[in-house]
C-alpha cells in the first residue's frame, strides 16, 4: 500500500516560499523583497548578496549542489544550464560552496541556440536571463540529484523577448494599470494591485514504455501516424471518471507528493474520456507563476512516468480517432485586497462594475478572435480543433442562461431588471438532501465559456505554454479597459455614461456569444453568417500575429515590438514545418523499413500456403486468395502513396522557411500523409498480428 501522506506537511518544502524568507533574511532585506515583488522595482547588489547566500544555504540543507536560470524559451519548454555552487581550490586544496547576488540576478546563456525569428544571428550568442523574484525558487530532486531552480526571464543582448515570461510579465502590468483605473471609476481606493489568475488543466495520456520504444512515430513524432482502431474504443464512456487502475494511481500519487513539495496546488485527478487518457488540474494562481507550474507539472508527468515504466504523451492528438488532449486555462482578474472583477453576485443585473467588466471582455474577444485563436495555434491542436472532441476552431462566448437573459434585457430595452435566480434540484430520495441547482448550465462545446466567476479558455493544446494565450488575454482585456475608462473619466454624468457604454459594447459585439451546441453543423453557417472568423489550420492563424491591428495593441502597451512579433511568427512559420517535415520523413522510414517488408512476408506466406494446401489437393483455397489479392493491392497502393509522399516531401525541403513553406506543408504534404496512412491502415487489419511491426492502438491504450 506504500506511506501515507499529508499534503500540508509537506506542501511547498522545496519553495523558497515567503515563510521561508521571513525565517531566514534579515527583516530589511527582507521589506525591500517585498516591496519589489509587491510593487516592482530593482535590487541594489548588496541587498542581492544577501538574498542569495541565504537562498545557497537553504538549497543546501535541501541537498542541492547546483543552481539553474530555469527559463521558457520559444520552444514550447524550458530551459536550463547547471552551475555548481562550488568556488575554485583554495591553497589547501578544499573549496567553499559559493552564490552570488550577481549569479542570482542575471545569467547568461547562449542566445543563438534558441529560436528568435531572426532576432539573433547564429554568430550572435549573448543572451540573459533575469531573475522574476514574483515566481518563487525551489529545488527539484531528481536522479541528478538536487537543483536549485531559479525562474527567469530571457532576452537577447539587445533586449528583445526571446521567451515566454517577459511577455507576459508585461501584459499582467499593462492589465493592472488599466483595472485599477476602471476600479478608481467606480469609487474604489483601496486596492493596490490587480492581477490575473489562473489554473490550467492538464490533459495526458500514459502508454506503457516497452511499448512506446516499438513505435518510431511515438518516439520522433509524439503521435501515432500509423494505427486502426480497435474493436472497443471510448464509445462506452465507462474511462471517464472510472475507477484509476493500481499502476496509474501509484504513478498519480508520487507526481501529486513531488508536486507539493514543490508548491504545486496540485489538486483534481481523474482519468479523461478516452482509454490511458488522464487529467490533472492545479488551483489558482497568480499567472506568471500559474505559467511556471504549468511547466513543472508537465515536466514532472514524463519524468515520473520513466520512474514507473510509463512514457507520459502530452501531444494533442497521439491516436486518429480518439479523444484528444487539451488544456483549459481558467481565467479570472483578482484584487490584491480580494475582489473578484469577475464575480457577478447574486443579481448581476445590479452589478454595474461586473456588467462593465463583462461587456469589456466581449469586446475584446470578439475585436480580437484571431489573436486568441492563434495563441493555441500549433501543429497538434490543428487535429484537435473543431473535431467533434473539442472546441471549434471558431470564437465564441458561452455566458449561460442568466447572463444571456441580462444581456438581451440590456440590448433590447436599455434596462435589466431582473436575475434569473438558483433553483432546487429535488433528488426523491429521503435520505439524499435536495441540491442547490446553478442558473446556468455548462457548454463544453465553447471555446470561452463563463463558468461563474471565471472564463475557461478551452482550445489551448496539452503540450502548449499556457503563457500565449494568458498574453493576449491580459493585453487585449486591457485595451478594452483602456477605451472604456477613457469614455468614462470625462463623462460629466457617469451613472448614464457607464450605462450607455454597457449597452453600446454589448450591442456591438453580441454576435461573439453563443450558448449553442459549437459541434454542430449549423453552428458552422451561422457564425458565417454573423461574421466570425473559422481558421481551420496554425498556418493560417499566425498571420494574425503581424496585423497592424496586432502590431498596434502589443505596442500600445509594451507587451511585444513589432519585431519581436514578427520574430515570433517567423519563428511558429519554421517550426510548423519542421513538425510536418520529422513527421513525414518518420512516416516515410516506417513503411518503408517496417511496414511494407512485413506486408511482403506476410503476403509470402499466404502464397507459400495456398501452393502447400494446393499441393496437397485441396482446392478450397479461395480465402486465402481474396486475403492475398486484397493484401497485394493495398501493398501496391501504399507504395504508391510512399512514393508521393517522398516526392511531395523532397520538394518541400528545397524551400526556404517561412510563411510559404509552412503553407506548402499544411496544403500539399500533410494530405500525402493521410494517403499513405489510409492503406496501411486497412493493411494492419489484415496483416497476422504476429508479422505486424508494431503494438497496435489496443495495446498502447488497453494494456497499460
């Protein structure tokens, strides 16, 4: 059965976590940490000496003897370089373990040897990491021991944002600003700092390892590019909610136990809808850090899994024709003294700063549908978008019953008079206590749906930063907040002035609500109908990036330069292309090292027994030969296919990266995979299982 364990004994151990600070730093380095973290600003050198020694000691005593910038660069990971904490030989040969204030601050990796779109040329490789002193240090244990991590910001030597974490640190001050305008609007004076919170839900699937190591494409590609599907797959949703087998529930228990030591709010577990699908959802957290443990869970998912003989698959869609992997990023606007922006209360249709604060939201999805689409643009989410397990690849807003009822009284008579209210669900059991019933239903066809005093944004993919999305979040809910508290500061009668600017946003902007079934297919023609854009695939998404439109928002406020999103989107362009192009050339040396020599063998063999059977005078050999015809012309068609496909794929890699090619993949290369993958296919539910390559989806999903 193993120990039991105690969370709150052992949550945030490995943190360098406030109450830790409070123990060990002096009371004034201590008030000037808080301060920075709490209102921004820079640490003087001697104030850094301090911070960092005490940091070295206590990473120390927690067994660590290296120290890490832990940083997120744009490849969708982190990154990390280990320096020890030890100094050169002194005279007597021994050496003092040593952390500077300077070390703590500033790093320097090579700058060259992470994708910028440009920004930074092979021969230029200076680059620094910044300590982000809102994300607390920790240390990680694992088998190379003990590392004090140290969460970072990363930029070129120029200063341009090579990461994920600058960005965003921008767009949560841009957004703070602005929230603390429209709250001063509204007679509030006593909150100081407004931030966004989130938690993300992580979706995975586990296969067993020996497994994994038999299938090429799982190892290059993290997806299946070859597979039928079994008799039973997730038709009986008996997976979703079931009970966790013993070897997933050993596994889930030693992530959650590494989680909280370090200070991961690891809280829901469940197994997913699909068959070795499973979820993991943190609570929330401030964004940057909610970012930071995003990183740390999916990171502990896959080395936790090797611990148990697992491999943990964090693409978005690992096997056709079963449920996906997504990652819903809930999404709220916090006070630091407490309020939520957010929370509607009981009569919402008497909340003014709510209904302010909702119809700003509304106009900044729908002004910017492209930007939020994009940011859970990537190769893997372009399988999983819109098909039928997800949410469409088009932007709507769910806000439920109530919420929908207060608009439309708003829209059409200019006033809400009424909320509808809570009900009573009567269970007609005795014993059982009636429940109280919501007023509003839930939509888990809805890309961003209102959940009562949050919004889930449910298109992000499993393996993506949740910091994309966050970033257009914060920036374009501020710029709504901006236009609004321009409007309303020079109002010389605000109650009619907020008034009318609800109705007017609300007006001009209800075609982005939906509280329909996004599924189905009159939804396709009806948001055509009202104008809303369907882009179907990453490569048609990343243009959004580059608008002026785009290049205006991030500017105004700071979160992007115009090169950096344009370095950005060079960078998206590339890496779509090169996904495809390792997925294709995998595709190409299965079935042709692989699959097509075991057809061939297994298509002996049939000949070799009917010339056995025939010979020896049996003349009802005529299964045998429709296998053998059936085989020998699928064998043909795949070979066919493979020769296209190589055909196809040479000639996308003579391309120069950019827009184009990644163009040229999506429209030209990627319909030459699915031709391939078709006859193999139907060649797998032919071929004796023996003879067959590779552990097929029943295995990889049903033998875990």
């Amino acid at each position: 059965m193993g120990e039991y364990v105690n969370p709150a004994k052992i949550f945030g151990e490995n943190v360098f976590n406030d109450t830790v600070m409070q123990e060990r730093l002096p009371k004034n380095v201590y008030k000037k940490l808080k301060k920075i973290i709490e209102e921004g600003g820079e640490l003087d050198l001697a104030t850094a000496d301090t911070i960092a020694h005490e940091m070295k000691e206590w990473a120390i005593e927690k067994g660590a003897t290296h120290y890490t910038h832990w940083f997120q660069p744009l490849t969708g990971t982190t990154a990390e370089k280990h320096d020890s904490f030890i100094t050169a030989p002194m005279p007597n040969g021994k050496v003092l373990m040593s952390f500077s204030g300077k070390e703590l601050i500033k790093g320097e990796p090579d700058a060259s040897s992470f994708p910028s779109g440009g920004l930074r040329a092979t021969f230029e490789a200076r680059g620094y990491t910044a300590w982000d002193c809102t994300s607390p240090a920790f240390v990680r244990q694992d088998a190379a021991g003990a590392t004090l991590c140290i969460p970072t910001a990363f930029c070129s030597y120029t200063g341009e944002a090579l990461d994920q974490k600058t960005p965003l640190l921008r767009s949560m001050e841009a957004l703070n600003v602005q929230s603390l305008r429209l709250l001063k609007l509204f007679g509030n004076t006593t909150s100081k700092k407004v931030t966004p919170s989130v938690g993300p839900e992580q979706e995975y699937f586990l296969v067993d390892a020996e497994k994994f190591l038999q299938r090429k494409d799982l190892i290059y590609t993290g997806r299946t590019l070859f597979g039928a599907m079994p008799p039973k797959g997730q038709e009986m949703d008996d997976h979703y909610f079931g009970t966790i087998r013993q070897r997933i529930a050993s596994f889930m228990k030693e992530v959650n136990i590494e989680l909280w030591k370090m200070g991961v709010t690891a809280k829901t577990q469940h197994n997913e809808v699909a068959p070795a699908q499973h979820e993991l959802a943190s609570i929330y957290s401030e964004a940057n850090v909610a970012v930071d443990n995003n990183q740390l869970v999916m990171q502990t998912l896959k080395r936790i899994a090797c611990q148990h003989g697992l491999k943990c698959l964090l693409h978005e869609k690992p096997f056709a024709g079963v449920n996906g992997s997504g990652k819903h990023n809930n999404w709220s606007i916090t006070t630091d003294d407490g309020i939520n922006l957010l929370e509607p209360g009981k009569t919402p249709h008497e909340n003014i700063q709510f209904l302010l604060v909702l119809s700003c939201v509304l106009k900044a999805v729908d002004v910017h549908a492209d930007l939020l689409r994009e940011s859970a643009a990537d190769p893997g989410n372009d399988h999983r978008l819109g098909a039928n397990e997800a949410p469409p690849a088009i932007i709507s807003v769910f806000l439920g019953e109530q919420l929908e009822d207060v608009v439309e009284q708003l829209i059409s008579t200019g006033n809400a008079t009424k909320s509808k209210k809570e009900g009573v669900l009567e269970t007609g059991v005795k014993t059982l206590p009636d429940l109280k019933k919501d007023a509003t239903d839930r939509n888990r066809t809805s890309p961003f749906a209102f959940t009562g005093n949050k919004f889930e944004f449910r298109m992000v993919g499993s393996r993506d930063s949740v910091a994309a999305p966050n970033i257009v979040l914060n920036t374009i809910v501020a710029e709504a907040f901006r236009d609004a508290c321009d409007v309303l500061e020079g109002a010389e009668n605000f109650e009619d002035a907020v008034h009318d600017l609800i109705k007017k946003n609300l007006s001009e902007h209800q075609r982005i609500i939906f509280n329909g079934d996004g599924y189905a297919d009159e939804w396709l023609a009806e948001a055509e109908r009202r104008g809303l854009p369907n882009i179907k695939s990453m490569v048609y998404a990343i243009p959004a990036l580059t608008t002026d439109t785009a290049i205006k928002l991030f500017g105004d406020f700071k979160v992007f330069t115009e090169a950096e999103l344009v370095s950005r989107a060079e960078v998206k362009f590339e890496n779509y292309a090169k996904t495809i192009n390792i997925e294709a050339k995998t595709m190409i040396d299965m079935a042709s090292k692989q699959i097509i020599p075991a057809v061939i063998k297994y298509a002996t063999s049939l000949a070799g027994s009917i010339n056995t059977i025939t010979a020896a005078g049996v003349t009802a050999v005529g299964v045998q030969k429709n296998l053998l015809n059936e085989t020998s012309a699928l064998l043909e068609e795949t070979q066919k296919a493979l020769d296209e496909l190589i055909s196809i794929e040479n000639a996308g890699c003579e391309m120069e990266d950019g827009e184009a090619k990644a163009k040229y993949y999506y429209e030209k290369v990627t319909p030459a995979m699915e031709a391939l993958r078709a006859p193999v296919d139907k060649l797998e539910m032919i071929v004796d299982k023996e003879m067959w390559p590779m552990p097929s989806y029943g295995d990889l999903m049903f033998e875990v």
